[in-house]
C-alpha cells in the first residue's frame, strides 16, 4: 500500500508523521519542483524530525488532499501528476467545495467526503506543532459501516492512533466541520483568542448565531443540520483547552492570505442564490474582509 499526502502544510505534515510513526514505508509526501525541494530533507512535527519519503511520480492508492482552499484548483494539474485510476482523493480542506471540484476534474476516481478536526500550527520554518487527530471523518454521501474501498486505510489509522469514523451521512458531517470553521475560525480571527478564551460567554453567544444562521442554510439545501447540532458544538468548546490558535487566527495574525471565502463568504453566497439572509454571518465576513484588504494592501 502507498498512501501519499499533497500539500504538506500543518495538517499535511501531521497526517505524514502519524502514519510515518507506524509504518514509514507506507507514507510518500508527494510534490513537483520547488515544492519538491522544500520537502526532500524531512519535516519536523512536534520537534522530532521525520524522514518521509518524498516522491514526484508515484500513484498511491490513497491521496490525501491537504491545500488551502484558495490554491486548490491552480494545484489540479500539479495532483493529476499522482492519480491513476486506482487513486482513492481524500481532501482534507476547510469548507465544502473540496469534494465536488476534485470530482469534476477525477470523475473516474472515487473522492471521499471527508473532514479532519484537528490543532495544528507550521511556523516560518515550515516546522509544525499539533495535538493528535480529534477526529478525522471520510467516507461515502451515505455510508453502512466501512466501505471495502477504505478497509485497509482504516486499518492504517488504527495502527496510527488516528482518530477516525465513516459517518452514515459525511455530507452533513462535512457541513457540521464548515460550521465549526465558520463560528470558531473565524471569531478566533476576529479576536485574536485562542481556544481557551474562545470560552468567553460573549463570543460563545456570536458563534452559537453564525451556527444557527448555517443550520438555517442546510435546510434549504437539503442538508441534514439541526439546532441541536449548533448547541453541541457549543458545548463540545467547553472541553477544549488550548493555548493554539486556529489557523484562521495565525493567517490574520501573521498577515497572510485566509480562506474567509470558503467560510461566511461562500455561505452568503448559497444564500443569495436561496433568497435568505445571515445577518451574522453577513456582519463577520464584512469585518473579516475590511481587516484582510487592509494589511494586504500594505503587504503588497
């Protein structure tokens, strides 16, 4: 089995030092050109250094997808260097147009839903701190236990300790994942609060209204949220503590590009398309934005 991980960000790189700590054999960080060259010495993750095997030209039998939203379809060509017929995509991105754009471009293959939840920050050096997968989630629109597909994958994450589970429906799970963005991501931005602080009662009540208003949007697009869904997350933040940050907050406090489009951007947009309005979200992305303009334009 060759299970390969593009993009090897925080998430990419946690993801390749978990499975590297069971079988080092196994795992390929796979990448063209300079990309290539930034990872043939190795990645640090949690300050121990890991020599993952880093390759241009073999097809695994399992891709994770690990960009950013905004690189995702400038970087199709680049992941069509690494798909066969064979390849099982699983994207690993915020938000919940990874799936449907990798499908368009791989209609042969099969593309997982699939979401990871999980803590983890790269520094400038490109060297990564993280938590353990709380949870990674990848499967079929609708699933009866394992797939035969993901069975030896499965058994991968077992031996990683890789927190995982096939959800009956990953749609909604997915879309429960974007929610979570949507509140924690981008109030944590906005704030500059890790996930300690994000416990304040104040920015527990506005994520509890960006949730209500996605719940909101789900059901028009025939997507199975509901409110005790929002109220589970709330309460799910009581059991965090952290002193990380999301990643959203360390692009707004490093000034780098976000993906606020994929987040409150992109639910205004579906819910234009459905007549409804999301004062809340509406609200954050307008302050988000003005914040983002602002210091890329001085970056540039």
């Amino acid at each position: 089995m060759k299970i390969g991980v593009f993009g090897a960000g925080a998430i990419g790189k946690a993801i390749a030092s978990f499975i590297y700590s069971y079988n080092k054999d196994i795992i390929y960080l796979v990448a063209l050109d300079k990309y290539y060259k930034r990872l043939e010495n190795g990645i640090n993750v949690n300050n121990i250094h890991y020599d993952v095997v880093v390759s241009s030209d073999i097809k695994p039998d399992y891709l994770f997808v690990c960009v950013k939203n905004y690189d995702l379809e400038k970087s199709l060509d680049d992941i069509s260097h690494f798909v066969d017929k064979n390849t099982v995509i699983i994207p690993l991105l915020n938000g919940i147009c990874a799936h449907d754009v990798l499908q368009k471009r791989f209609p042969l293959n099969k593309v997982c839903y699939s979401m990871i939840k999980i803590e983890a920050n790269q520094n400038d050096n490109g060297d990564v701190i993280t938590s353990k997968v709380i949870l990674l989630g990848l499967g079929d629109r609708y699933n009866v236990g394992e797939p035969d597909y993901l069975k030896p994958l499965c058994e991968v994450f077992k031996k990683s300790d890789i927190n995982y589970k096939v959800f009956d429906d990953m749609l909604r799970e997915v879309w429960r994942k974007w929610m979570l963005n949507i509140g924690i991501n981008q109030v944590s931005a906005l704030t500059n609060s890790n996930y300690t602080e994000l416990k304040h009662p104040y920015i527990k009540e506005i994520m509890l209204n960006l949730f209500k208003e996605i719940v909101s949007l789900a059901l028009v697009c025939g997507v199975d949220l509901h409110l005790s869904d929002a109220e589970k997350l709330i309460a799910d933040l009581d059991t965090r503590s952290s002193d990380r940050y999301t990643s959203m907050a360390m692009d707004f406090k490093n000034k780098r590009r976000n993906e606020l489009e994929y987040f409150s951007g992109y639910a205004l947009k579906l819910a234009k398309e459905h007549k409804l309005n999301l004062p809340y979200n509406e609200m954050i992305y307008k302050l988000l934005k003005a914040i983002s303009d602002n210091y890329m334009m001085k970056v540039e």
